[in-house]
C-alpha cells in the first residue's frame, strides 16, 4: 500500500499567464505557495485483476479504458498499470470547484503514487511534466501549469514560464519568520459557492489575444510580488494583490459577480488590505491580506462565511506511507 499527500495552493500574482498559449508568445509567471491543506491518494495492489478507483462516487471495471475519472484513466495509462489495482482519494476541501488546484493536485499525487507502487523513484520535475503532459496536451483542458508544479514541487515560489517553453520553479526559500509573517497576513473564507472552473477558463483562454497586454502586466506583478515578499514588505505585497484582482476580473465575464464584489468590498472596508479569488474565479476561496489588528473586523464582515485557517507547506507530492510486497 502506498499513501501519497500532494498540497493544494494559493497563487497569489501572475495567475492566467501560465496559459502555454500566452506564455509561449509572451513570457510568464506566477507567485504562488502550497498549503497545508492536502490530497491523499491511496494506492493498493488488488487480489483480483479489476480496477477500483473510489472518490465522490464507486468505480469498479476490468479495463483502464472504462474508468470515466480521466484524470486516473490517464494517470493508469502513463504509468503502465492495467489492472489489479485500487485507489482511493481523500481531501481536506471540497475538490471540485474550489479553486485550489485540487484537480492537479489529484494528478500529481495518483502518478506519484503509481510510480512509487511500481518501485520507481520521479522527481518533482518529472511528476510535473507528466501532470501537464495528461491535463492539457491529452485531456485538453483549457488550463494553464502553474498547479501542477506547485503541488509537485510544494514551498512559495515564483514560477517563471519562458518564451521557449522552459518552465522554472524559483524557491524562493523564506525562513521561519517570514513564514510566519506571510502566514499572519492570510485569511481564507469559503465563499459557499463551488463552480466547473472549464468554463471560465475556456473564455479566459479564448480571450488571450485581446487579453496580452493585462496578461503582460499580470507577469510583471508577479516579478514585483516576489521582490516585495522576499524584502518583507507585505503591505505593499498586499496592496499590490488588490491591483492584480482587479486586472484579473477583466479576464472573462463569470471571474467574478456582483455576489464577490460585494464581499470583497465589505473586506476591504473591515481592513483588508488585498484580496482575490482563488483559482479560476467565480466562487470557491476567497484569500485576503489582512493585518493582525484587522482581522476580528473582517471576520464579522465576512457575515458568517467559513474560514480556513491555512498554513504553508514547504513539500511537494510525497510518499507518507509505503508498505510494498
């Protein structure tokens, strides 16, 4: 048996340019974190040579090609495994429709996990590529990377996506105090809506062309986001994650709604600083900048809604348990 935990994410600057369809034309990047908020893939050789994969609903089939979850459909496929095999995945947040990346963060930890039943040891590189390889180039979801590395790879990081096609994951490297002071500016609040993030995101990509010049300034943030985190200036960091919303909500009509724009106004009238809509937009997890002193006000303002508390996870995808015949 085999037990892999794959962080989810919060990005905060540059989401959208990590579309290969701008960033190849363009240049990208994005400033993001892993979370301590995580997806359990569990792995488990069967007696029988039928396949079960269990998740929000039971599946069991004889043949990888019948699986209708295509992301393990592909995952089994990529790796070689055929048949005799269990899975079964657990999550600390809703998977669909929150905006954490939880979607990659299942394709990087079921590979991970394959690999690791079969005896075979991949780099977060490589987990990465293969991740990316199955949900865009195979699947063809309307989907950028940046997921797929941040829950491989794990930390803060900027991610940078090269003109070439080069992607490189900059670990930033904060110490423990900085954690800590980035950690303290951080509230999360579910906003009690999930949503398909293909469809926002199917305009958002549809849009890139009449987008390149919001989407440049996007990346330029994210560079500057990263300069102001690595010097510890999160205010500015946080006044500087208002800008990117609003730059952001100009990326495709259902980003946002009068529902969102309501709540974050009343956030930022209680004292937050910055704010946005994780993932894809239009429900999900609200992330906001908030100084200490502010955040009693900016829970009442939020009227209700669940907080998260959230912390940062410095790894990847990893084996946490490992039992194998």
């Amino acid at each position: 048996m085999i037990i892999t935990q794959t962080p989810l994410r919060i990005s905060f600057l540059g989401g959208g340019t990590d579309f290969p369809d701008f960033y190849r034309q363009y240049g990208g990047g994005v400033l993001t974190t892993a979370i301590d908020k995580y997806v359990y893939c569990i792995v488990k050789e069967r007696f029988d040579k039928q396949i079960y994969v269990n998740y929000s609903v039971k599946e069991v089939v004889d043949r990888v090609e019948d699986l209708q979850h295509e992301l393990v459909r592909e995952a089994l496929r990529e790796t070689g495994v055929k048949q005799g095999i269990e899975i079964t995945f657990l999550s600390d947040v809703p998977a669909a429709g929150s905006g954490l990346g939880s979607s990659s963060s299942v394709t990087v930890g079921v590979l991970n996990a394959l690999y690791q039943q079969q005896g075979l040891a991949v780099t977060a590189e490589q987990l990465a590529q293969h991740a990316c390889d199955i949900e865009i180039n195979i699947l063809k979801k309307p989907i950028g990377v940046q997921d797929q590395y941040i829950a491989a790879y794990g930390g803060v990081n900027f991610i940078e996506f090269k003109k070439g096609g080069e992607i490189n994951v900059e670990q930033l490297g904060l110490g423990e105090e900085q954690l800590d002071d980035l950690k303290s500016y951080l509230m999360v609040f579910f906003t009690g809506k999930t949503r398909q993030a293909a469809a926002v995101l199917q305009e958002q990509k549809a849009n890139i062309n009449k987008k390149n010049k919001i989407l440049v300034e996007m990346a330029q943030q994210a560079r500057e986001g990263k300069e102001l985190l690595l010097k510890g200036k999160l205010v500015q960091l946080g006044h500087l994650l208002d800008e990117g919303w609003q730059l952001k909500k100009q990326l495709a009509s259902k980003i946002s709604d009068s529902e969102i724009d309501t709540l974050y106004q009343a956030a930022k009238k209680a004292g937050a600083i910055g704010g946005k809509i994780s993932g894809a937009g239009g429900g999900g997890f609200l992330t906001l900048f908030v100084p200490t002193s502010r955040r009693e006000k900016v829970r009442k303002a939020m009227n209700g809604l669940r907080e998260m508390p959230v912390g940062l996870s410095r790894d990847g995808s990893k084996v946490i348990f490992n039992i194998r015949k």
